[in-house]
C-alpha cells in the first residue's frame, strides 16, 4: 500500500511543481495593463503625454497602447505609436522602442514622421554601445542604422544628430582596433597588429586614434625591417599631424635608425587630436515631432486619471 501510496503521490507532486512554474512564468510575462473602459481618445491621449511629462514611462506606454486599441484607426492612434517608442526608449527597453519604430515604418512608410521613427531606432542601437573592451555588434548595428537616417532625411535635425554620433561611433570602432592591436603587439605578433593599425588608417582616418595607428605602423614596420613603409607611414604623420606628440616620438625613432623625416615636429602639443566624447544622454535625444501631441484644445486628464 505505502508503494502504491507514493506511486500516487509522486505524479501530483511533478504536477503541482509544474503548475507553479507555469503560473510563475505566466505572471512574469504579463506586463499590467489598463481595465478596459471606454474613453474618448483625446483623454486617454493627453494623459498619455502627461505621464510622458512625469516621467512615468510605463504608465504612458498603457494609455498610448489604450489610444490605439481602443480608437485604431484615428489620427491619434497613429501618433500614438510613435509616443510607444519613445516611452520606452526613456524607459531603456530599447527591444520594445525599435519594435515600435518598425510597426509605425512599416504601417506609415511614406509618412513624414517616419523620420523619428527611424531616428529613435538608431539611438535605441546607439544607446547599447558597450566599452571597446567588449563585443561591438551593437556598434555596427548603431552606425548602420544612423547612417540610414542621414541618408533618407539628410537635411533634418535628426540627420544633424545623428552626424554628430556617426563620428562617436567610428571613434569607438577606431578604438577597438587599438586596442586589439596594442594587445597583439605585447604579444608579438607583429604582423596582426599592423593588420589592425592599417585597418584604423585607412577606415577611420578622421578619428582621434588616427596619429597613434600612424605612429604604431611606424614602430611595427620597423621591428618587422620594413624602413620604407616605416618611413612612408612616419611621412603620412608628419604631414597631417607635424604638432602632436605621437610624430614627435616617430621622429625620434626614425631619426635614431638613420631614417630622419623631412618634417620636423612643430611645437609640442596635446597627444592625439581633439576626441569627441562618447556620451549617451537622453536628455539630448529629440523628442517626438510636435505634431505628435495633441491640440490645445484637446480635454484635460480628469482628476481621477492624475492618480
């Protein structure tokens, strides 16, 4: 009996365990969402924007999501799409803000706020940036996607933006290259890190490690004994950056292995050229178009919505 007991016993404990799994995962997929209750579109939209304002980010995104399910094929439910996005950017689930941006492209391609939607998108990537130390494949998938929106809208300010954190971006490639090329120099695989030098020189030429790749392909080139494309490299330096440092010290060592550049450093400077800062602040991320909020004369959040 107590055999028979346990064989009974053992299939509904499995059985409770299981249902307490699955209820727990059904509960942490959930997110809460707002009672359904009619209401008219330009209150539900308008309390939106003021949780918007308050920096209430989940709590915009439930009624922005109310504008469009209750009122799906208005003029505000288009708006509220974009007013999703940039709610949950604010709020750092970027997965949701660039589904967003892709469900408002895909709906409104030729709609002209299309243009922030593909903005938004690109600093949700841009925003996922990790240091040079680690995988960069939100790095390329930020450029690629910045890149698109000075292609499409080049004359906007989202364009203007993104200009500005396209050269961050290339700064921060450029800075991963030096850093796996120092690595390989320590270690002395010379010809890898030239690889890697090269690499900074010829796609990233405008960014601040483009005087130390230089410098660098001087000092590996004549470890490896190539002098002349030391030497070429070592020219290439002096004629673009004759007052930084890192020529300074190409001068000396070529100049101590018989190799003297025609240029001469000038005055000494600061080491490397001017550096943007990389910075991610969304205080400085545009926000949606003006056309995406309501009119002035739309109804105000009645008392019982400030709760």
């Amino acid at each position: 009996m107590s055999l028979l007991r346990k064989s009974w016993a053992r299939p509904a404990l499995v059985a409770g365990v299981c249902a307490i799994a699955l209820a727990g995962c059904a509960g942490r997929a959930k997110k809460p969402r707002l009672v359904y209750e009619e209401r008219p579109v330009e209150l539900l939209y308008s309390t939106g924007a003021d949780r918007l304002d308050r920096g209430l980010w989940a709590q915009a995104v439930n009624y922005f999501q109310e504008v469009e399910r209750q009122h799906p094929y208005s003029e505000w439910s288009r708006r509220a799409i974009l007013m999703q996005a940039y709610a949950h950017y604010q709020g750092n689930d970027y997965a949701e803000a660039i589904a967003d941006a892709d469900r408002f492209i895909q709906l409104y391609p030729g709609n002209p706020s299309a243009a922030y939607a593909h903005y938004v998108k690109a600093i949700c990537f841009f925003e996922q940036i990790v240091d040079v130390g680690r995988d960069q494949a939100a790095t390329g998938q930020a450029l690629s996607a910045l890149r698109d929106v000075v292609q499409r809208y080049p004359n906007t300010e989202y364009a203007q933006d993104a200009r500005l954190k396209i050269d961050m971006v290339n700064d921060q490639l450029a800075g991963k290259e030096m850093t796996i090329g120092r690595y390989y120099l320590r270690q002395g695989d010379t010809l890898a890190a030239i690889g890697r030098f090269k690499a900074v020189v010829d796609r990233y030429q405008t960014t601040s490690h483009a005087p130390e790749a230089l410098y660098r392909l001087v000092e590996a080139y004549l470890t490896v004994g190539l002098a002349e494309e030391a030497k070429r490299n070592g020219a290439v330096l002096g004629f673009n950056y004759p007052g930084d440092p890192w020529y300074s010290d190409a001068y000396r060592l070529l100049t101590s292995r018989g190799l003297r550049p025609a240029t001469e450093p000038t005055e000494r400077g600061r080491r490397g050229i001017f550096r943007i800062p990389f910075r991610k602040n969304k205080n400085e991320t545009i926000g949606p178009p003006s056309a995406a909020t309501p009119a002035a004369a739309a109804a105000t959040p009645a008392a019982s919505e400030q709760q």
